[in-house]
C-alpha cells in the first residue's frame, strides 16, 4: 500500500494529502483531470490528521463527490499520517512493512 500516492476517488479524480512543515498544518487537495479542483484546509485551520478526516466527506459532497468509504477514509488518514513525515510516519510505515514488529494496544 502506497500512501504517498493520491487517493483515487474515481477514474478522473484524486484526493491528495498535504503537511505544511512551516506552518504545521494539513489540508486536502481535490484534483480533477490533473487540475486542482479545490482545497480543504485554510492556513493554520488543520492542525491534526482527525481535523482534516472530520471535515473531508463534507467538503467532497460540496464539490460533487460521494463521501470516502470506512477504508478509504482509513487509507487517507494513514496518507496524512506520511505527509506530516516523523515518528508516527515511521512507525506506520514498519506496521505497514511487518505488523508482527508493532504492538497494538486497544
């Protein structure tokens, strides 16, 4: 599973996950036909992956779209996750790569 890529939403459209280092913020590109078709996430609105999954089915009902399915969402969440980089990024990554190194505590 390739969470650095977009996520693909149909056969034109692409959802992409994006972390700003400078300003510590997240936010969702919407692309259609290779074009930006719209941005979920002001400056310093999304501080945390949850903000952006709270507010994405929302903003792609706004602009034409059906909202992300439980594993979609799931694999966009994980996509945030890589965008911002850092230790969360890395430990999903080994979950990814081999879960039997992760301990999981629910």
């Amino acid at each position: 599973m390739d969470l650095h890529a977009p996520l693909q939403l149909n056969d034109t459209t692409q959802l992409k996950a994006v972390f700003d280092p400078v300003l510590r913020c997240f936010s969702a590109q919407l692309w259609r036909d290779g074009e930006p078709a719209g941005l979920l996430g002001m400056v310093g609105e999304f501080t945390h992956p949850d903000d952006i999954l709270d507010a994405v089915d929302e903003f792609l009902t706004e602009n034409g779209e059906s909202p992300l399915t439980q594993q979609q969402e799931g694999r966009f969440g994980g996509m945030l996750i890589m965008a911002k980089g850092g230790p969360d990024a890395a430990m999903l990554q080994l979950a990814i790569e081999d879960p039997s190194k992760v301990l999981f505590l629910f």
